[in-house]
C-alpha cells in the first residue's frame, strides 16, 4: 500500500484521513503467470496499481496474429482509460507474464474519491497525462529504428523486463518474428 500511496502523492498532496480513505477502498487481488486479468470484449469495471509481476497488454490482429502492444510493471497503474470512462468493450487483453499481485479499486469506489477528495480528479488526471505520454515516448522512436535498435533500445529503457519476459513476446513486441530475434541476439552476443 505504501507504494500505491508514494505514487498518488507525485501528482499532489493528501493528508492522512484521505490515505486512510483511499487505503479503504483498496482491495489487493493477483492473477497467475499466463492468467488474464483483462479480456476483450469485456467493460472494465477498476483500475489496478501493479505491485508485482508483469502484464503484457495485446490484441489479436485481423489476421489473427497475437500482437504485443506493451508492458506494465510493478508500481503502475494499468486501464483501459477509452473503454474504463466511456464504459465500451475493451478491445485489448492484459495477461500476467508473470504471478501478479495488485491493488483494486472498483468504478464506485473511484466516483466516491472523486466526490469526497479534493483534487482527487486532478491527481487522476496528471496520471492519465502521464500515462499516456509515457507510451507515446515508448512507441514513437521505435517506429524510425530498425529491428536491432528496437531491441537494443528496449534494453536500455526497461533492463529489469528483458529477462523476465519469454522472447515470444519481446519478439512481438518489437514487431519481428522470433527467429530474427535469435539472430539478432546472436549477432550482439557475437
């Protein structure tokens, strides 16, 4: 919880009857390595702070090929932020790459915050923000390199994931097959 509660006060203050409320409307729950936590198809209903594990969020192309989008690690929040506000189908499903354990808190318990917190919605807001910047800056250099820059950049920017997720999924994520990140690997090990 103390995680969760040093996360909510980078984006603004909260004195400690707001931390008790908060710490009330959390319920701490996890999902097993290769278990989903998010299906397609299905509205989510909370946001989770991940306190340890790894979700990969895909989807499944028109082809039907299995696409890897991103990675979320411990001490983030993770939602489906379109389909959690406008209360749509997610189009996207979260699994566990590894045993996951996280805080919950339910729709209901977020619009009780929201109602009872001052600057709640602002600190909700700034997270969002960041969020969503933080996967702009993930995506976007990625699209101008080549595959071993990819990979090369993708363990730079997060070495604590690289040997804590299969290569099936790196691959995926890094938009190549998995062959050609073994030769890749091949080539930088040399």
């Amino acid at each position: 919880m103390e995680a969760l509660i040093a996360y909510l006060l980078q984006f603004g203050q909260l004195n400690p009857r707001q931390v008790e409320l908060i710490t009330s409307k959390c319920v701490f729950k996890e999902t097993k390595k290769d278990g989903y936590y998010m299906e397609a198809g299905k509205i989510p209903r909370e946001v989770i702070f991940l306190t340890e594990g790894i979700l990969r969020i895909c989807y499944f192309n028109n082809k039907g090929d299995e696409i890897t989008k991103y990675f979320i690690d411990e001490n983030q929040f993770m939602a489906d932020v379109n389909s959690y506000l406008q209360q749509v189908p997610t189009s996207e499903y979260a699994q566990a790459v590894t045993d996951c354990r996280y805080i919950a808190i339910s729709r209901e318990s977020m619009q009780e915050l929201s109602m009872t917190i001052i600057g709640w919605d602002e600190i909700i807001s700034k997270i969002i923000t960041k969020g969503l910047a933080d996967k702009v800056n993930k995506l976007s250099p990625m699209m101008a390199q080549d595959a071993t820059e990819r990979y090369l950049g993708f363990f730079e920017k997060f070495p604590g994931l690289a040997n804590r997720i299969p290569l099936s999924y790196l691959a995926s994520y890094l938009g190549i097959t998995q062959s050609s990140l073994s030769r890749i690997r091949k080539n930088i090990t040399g």
